[in-house]
C-alpha cells in the first residue's frame, strides 16, 4: 500500500492517491486529473474509486471526469444529494480497495453531510483517516458556508454543535497513531488557524488542537464562530457544481476562446489583467482589474473573490503561455466558462498608472484618503494608519461609493499584492488619482 498526498499550494488544497495491489481510490480529487493519472502510470495500477468527503466550496473536483472517462466509482454520503449516479456511504460502512478497506466515519460540522474515511491497513488496523474539511492540522473546518448553499442548509451555530460532537464522539475515539490526513493546510479559507504542517496524528490533535481543548460545548461553539473570515463569492457557487459534477477538464478548456492584441474587447465586459504590477502599471487597458497570477499569488482565490460566479470577463495577458496558465487556474474553479476570451494585450492606446510619491505621503498622510482593504479579521490586529477606512477587498467594487472624492486615494494591504488590485478597481470607480502603496506598506508597519 502506499498513500500520495497531492499538495495544491496555491488552494492550500490537500487531494490523495492510495494505491493497494494494483487498484487506486483518490480522495477529493482537484479538477486537474493529471497527477492522479501519473500516480496510476507510476504505480502500473488503475484508478477504481473516488471518495468525496463533501461538496467543497473553494475548488472544482474532477469526481465525474473520473467516472466518465475511466469507470471509477463515486463514494459520497447520501445526505449530499448529488445529481450523479455514486454509491452511498453511510457511518461505519465499508468499501474494499485492493488489499486495504476505507470505512465511512460520518462527520458534520464543516457542512452537514460530510463523511471522513478511515483507512484500516492489510491486517485491519486504522491506518490513515481522511478528514476532508472536518479536522484540520491545529484547526477545524469553519461551519459558516452552508448556510445558503448545498442539499442541506443548516445555521452556523447547528453545525457548530455538530462539530463538536463529532470531535468528541468520532476523531476522539480513533486510535492515537491514526495518521490525520486533511484537504486543507495554511492559507485556506476553510479554517482560520490552521498549521503550516500538512499532516499530523490523532493522538497529537487531541493535545495540540484548540478545539479538542473547549470540554464545554457552548464555549466550543462560542469560540468556534468567532473569528471566521470572509466567504468568497464563488464559495456557494461552487458547492453547487460539485454537487452536480462537471465535465473534463481538457473538453472545457478547448470552448475558451483565445484572441489575438488586435481584436476588439466588447465593451462593459470586466477585463482581468494577469500580468505582474510592475507591468501592468507601465501600460494596460483602462478599466481592467489586475490580478497578478505568478506561481506564488493566489491568483484563483482573488479572482472568485473579485468576479461574481456569473459574471463574464475577459483574460489578458502577454503571451499565450500566460494566458494558458491562467486560464487553466481560472479552471481550478470552474471560471473557464465565465471567460469571454482570452486576449493578448494591444500594443496601443494603453493607460499607465502613476506612482505614488512616497516622500509626499509620508510627510502629509491627510492629504489622502487612505483605504486599508484587508480582511476585517486582519484590521482587529491593529491598523497601519489611524486615519484610514477599511473596505475588505472582496467588497471594494460594490462599496467604492462609500469612498469620498475630495482628495487623493491611497491603497494598502498588508504586503503589496492585493493593494494591486484593491488600486486597479478603484482608479475606475472614482474620479481622483488612486495610488497603490504596494509593497511600500511594510515602511509603516
């Protein structure tokens, strides 16, 4: 037997490959087959089933593309009402793969229909449990996203005590070198104080983990719902998509159409701009929004952040490959079909943005109106500037008209790469000069 963990850093999205005598389960798979193929040729084995702890909410599962073009089975709680056919998982049922057995363990809390599955090893011992979005590295997974969204639709504080118990009756009672493997690590929006180790143990979480701590339930669940931060636009959205499944990815990413810099941008259709800051400053459309997509960025959580699950909108870039890469990240999501076209940026009648004059700023900061757009749960730490508003970036294109147009703007986050966009969609909202203060920021920190 061997287990693969599948690492996603810029989702912090945990999928897994267990492979025994031949036959291969995967475990949340993303919407990339790929690496899960590979795994299949590596291990000269077959991929037979696919386990879904629950609908997610922040990537596309490629759960159907498996079971459309290579006959997998789909293994998922029932309580999920999905719109394909799979085979229901219920607590304590049991499915064998190869020499190894995966047990349901039922898990609310995350979301009311959410299964884990123990691993029981060759000889019958727990192994590995996969927790989805149940137990994370140091955290639990947030109850506030299911509210409007899913089969079933419950309150944060119902799921809360779900969570609880399932702490207590479920994770607590599995043996303390089970091996937790979860769907999430650090920088998700999942959680909100997850480690940045990937994997741990039962026996470590029951003493390291806050939330095995709270003996008491209505503390647990007090605690529990503090804090959270925001839910991305596309968060329902995607729920319902994995509910439904999608269709294979190669088959979606060839109906995008690609233009070329002379072709014509039809107007009132969002623009994104993938390139870095440094260049899209120097020249872009007017009216795009930048969202630089280099390997680091997060670039699929700002974008369904920023662009509403049915909006449409145009990808520019500089070269195709540019291009391509982003598109296929758009997909990570389910976005390629929003996307109008995906173009190279024109040679002429492009806008530049003019830099801040740090010296001025520094010497005369109510000159400005500075705008802080982190999260709220990041102002609680304290602010940069004691005059400045805070308006989170996911909200700043419906809430710019709260902003006065009496002096310049000024934009910070808190490192450089979301004042970029906070900045871009700003400078077409308002009729005075926005400023983005980049990386600058960590001057006055």
């Amino acid at each position: 037997m061997e287990i693969k963990q599948i690492y996603d850093k810029a989702l912090a999205h945990g999928s897994y490959a267990i492979e025994s005598n031949g036959q291969i389960a995967l475990v949340d798979p993303g919407r990339d087959p790929q690496p899960y193929l590979d795994f299949a040729q590596a291990h000269n084995g077959k991929i037979v089933a696919i386990f879904e702890t629950h609908p997610h909410a922040d990537f596309a599962s490629s759960h159907l593309e498996f079971q459309k073009k290579y006959g997998a089975d789909i293994y998922v709680n029932p309580k999920v009402g999905v719109s394909y056919d799979y085979k229901p998982m219920e607590h304590n049922d049991v499915v064998k793969i190869g020499n190894v057995e995966f047990k349901a363990l039922f898990t609310p809390g995350h979301s009311p229909d959410h299964n884990s599955y123990l691993l029981l090893d060759e000889e019958g011992k727990e192994k590995a449990v996969f927790t989805g979005d149940s137990l994370f590295v140091g955290d639990v997974g947030r109850p506030d996203l299911r509210e409007g969204a899913g089969n079933i639709k419950v309150s944060k504080k119902e799921l809360a005590g779900m969570m609880y118990d399932t702490l207590n009756s479920v994770f607590s009672e599995l043996e303390e070198d089970v091996v937790v493997y979860p769907a999430h690590g650090a920088g998700s929006l999942c959680g909100k104080n997850m480690s940045d180790d990937l994997y741990s143990t039962i026996g470590r979480e029951k003493k390291e983990n806050w939330a095995f701590q709270l003996k008491e339930k209505e503390s647990f669940i007090d605690s529990y719902l503090e804090g959270q931060s925001f839910i991305p636009k596309y968060f329902p959205y995607e729920v319902e998509l994995n509910r439904k499944g999608l269709e294979s990815l190669d088959e979606s990413l060839k109906k995008v159409p690609y233009l070329s810099a002379t072709d014509t941008l039809e107007k009132g259709v969002l623009v994104i701009d993938v390139r870095d800051q440094e260049k899209y400053k120097a020249g872009h459309i007017d009216g795009a929004i930048n969202i630089p997509n280099n390997e680091n960025d997060k670039f699929e959580t700002w974008l369904g952040s920023i662009v509403g699950p049915e909006e449409q909108f145009y990808l520019v870039g500089d070269t195709k490959e540019e291009l391509d890469y982003a598109v296929k990240r758009a997909a990570k999501i389910a976005y390629e079909s929003n996307i109008k076209g995906a173009s190279l940026i024109p040679e002429g009648n492009l806008t530049s943005t003019e830099p801040i004059d740090l010296q001025d700023f520094k010497q005369n900061p109510d000159k400005y109106t500075i705008i802080d757009i982190r999260n709220t749960s990041e102002v609680a730490g304290g602010k940069f500037f004691d005059a400045s508003i805070n308006i989170p970036l996911p909200e700043l294109r419906e809430r710019a008209g709260e902003i006065s147009g009496d002096k310049p703007v000024v934009v910070h986050c808190a490192g450089g790469y979301r004042s970029a966009a906070g900045s871009s969609i700003l400078a077409q909202k308002l009729h005075v000069k926005v400023f983005d203060l980049s990386e600058a920021v960590n001057d006055f920190k």
